[in-house]
C-alpha cells in the first residue's frame, strides 16, 4: 500500500509538499496561537514538518497519517532529529476514514483533500476527530486568475478548470459549508518554486543515479518539459493557501 512512485522519486528531498514555506508554516503555527499540550491531527502528513516544528516550537503533540512509506520514514527521522518523537507519532497508511480515539483541538488536512473525496467530505471526515470548539485546517489549491481555457487548466495539474475556485469563492465555499474562516495563510511563487523547482534538482540526480530504471522515460520527460510549463501555467494561475476554520455556531434561541 503506498502512493504512486512518481511522488516518491521527485518528492524524496522535500520536507514540505506543498508550496507553502518554512517560514509561512511557522506563520501558520503562530498565527493559531497554539497552546502547549494541545493535539494535532494531520491526514496526509507527508513528512511531517507542521506536526515536529510546532511540537519543537509550541509543544503540540500529534499524529500524522501517509500513504507513502518513504514519507512517513522521513517524518519519523524528522521527529528524532528535532528532538520531538515523544510528542508525535507517524502512522503509515490510508488517512480516508481516519478518526481519532481521543478528540483533538486541530484536525488537519493540508494538500490531500482527496483523501475525504473533496473539501467537503475532508471537513467532514475531519469533524468527527475534533473536539467542541476546536480548529479545522484545510490546504488547498485556488485559481489566482481563471485559466484562459480547460487545457490551460490541466497545464496547472488540474482536470478542468471546475476543480478549483477563486479565492472570495473558496472563502465563500467553507461559510455555506457552516464554518467561519478565522485565520488563513497563502502561498506565493517563491513558495510554489520550492515545491516544484526542488523537483528538478531531484529528478536530474535521479535520472543520474537510476538509468537502467523503468521510469527513465517519464521522469526524464517531465525534466525536460516541467520547469517551462510550470513558469508558463501553475506560477502563472495557481495559488494555494491553508485556511483555519471554526464551526459556526447558530445563536441560542432567546
Ligand atoms: N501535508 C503534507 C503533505 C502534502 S502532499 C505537507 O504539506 O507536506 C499529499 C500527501 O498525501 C502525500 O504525502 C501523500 O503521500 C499523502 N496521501 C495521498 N493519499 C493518501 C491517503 N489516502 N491517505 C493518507 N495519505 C495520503
């Protein structure tokens, strides 16, 4: 059981699988004002940098849930080196359908939204872990300009243009789903460069390194013709952000 391996050669350096910064995720940390003690889920933790630098930072302790096998061994070495495997634990496997045995104060799901089928059924299916009152963050990709056309659209790694919205309309999206957004924070290009330009570097060493593998012509392919289209499309087009939100809750009638 693992994530197609594709991910798992051109994602294999980063730390973060997303355009999101280290610096904006220690942003996000602050900004949520994180008490000690307080629990973290993160479905599809990837390699854990929220879940270890907010424990290192702000004393939370967490779980992460991956698919990938590679990514969870590197957010468990990502623990030790930072000091805070006591605090946060990384399971290997599928995170659809997780739900917590004890109820936590941020249920996270950054970047992986699929794992619910959509925003939607991710905010449901992160809901059942979440304590009262507790936060809800979701990362996820908006359209920044429409793209001219659907082929445009699927330049940007997305199937069609419908796949995302616009900023005001993903805000808006969350209120009709019943929840305030009360913080968020957006990626911008330089943070879109480090999620994709570290893939070249990754895939050139690895093209280097692997020539006789069966996944030579893929890799080799999207080397030669990703950092152009991503300069002419996904830079262009999308932008990505985490957003907190809250349950609205209705006013007691008086
Ligand atoms: N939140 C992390 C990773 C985002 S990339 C970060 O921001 O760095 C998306 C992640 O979802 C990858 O790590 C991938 O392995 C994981 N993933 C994909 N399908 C999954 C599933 N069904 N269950 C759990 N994790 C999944």
């Amino acid at each position: 059981m693992d994530i197609p391996r594709i991910f798992n050669i051109t994602e294999s350096a980063h730390r973060i699988h997303n355009p999101i910064t280290p610096e904006k995720l220690a942003t996000l940390g602050r900004a949520l004002r994180l008490e000690p003690g307080a629990r973290v889920l993160d479905l599809g933790s990837g390699s854990g940098e929220m879940l270890c630098t907010w424990a290192r930072d702000h004393g939370i302790t967490g779980t992460g849930i991956d698919l990938s096998m590679l990514f969870t061994e590197h957010a468990r070495n990502r623990a030790e080196e930072l000091g805070v495997a006591d605090r946060v634990k990384f399971i290997h496997g599928d995170a659809a359908g997780y739900v917590a045995e004890e109820k936590v104060d941020v249920a996270a799901c950054v970047g992986a939204t699929w794992i619910g089928g959509g925003v939607a059924g991710t905010i449901a299916l992160l809901e059942r872990s979440l304590r009262a009152g507790g936060i809800i963050l979701i990362g996820e990709p908006y359209w920044r300009r429409l793209p001219p056309t659907e082929d445009a659209a699927k330049k940007c790694e997305a199937n069609s243009i419908s796949d995302f919205l616009l900023l005001p309309e993903l805000i808006a999206s969350f209120g009709r789903l019943g929840y305030d957004v009360v913080e968020m924070v957006l990626a911008d290009e330089d943070g879109w460069d480090r999620y994709e330009a570290a893939k070249w570097l990754t895939m050139r060493r690895w093209l280097d390194a692997n020539p006789e593998d069966e996944m030579v012509p893929q890799i080799r392919a999207e080397l030669t013709s990703g950092p152009e289209r991503y300069a002419a499309y996904t830079r262009e087009y999308l932008g990505w952000g985490v957003f907190a939100l809250m349950r609205r809750v209705e006013p007691r009638a008086q």
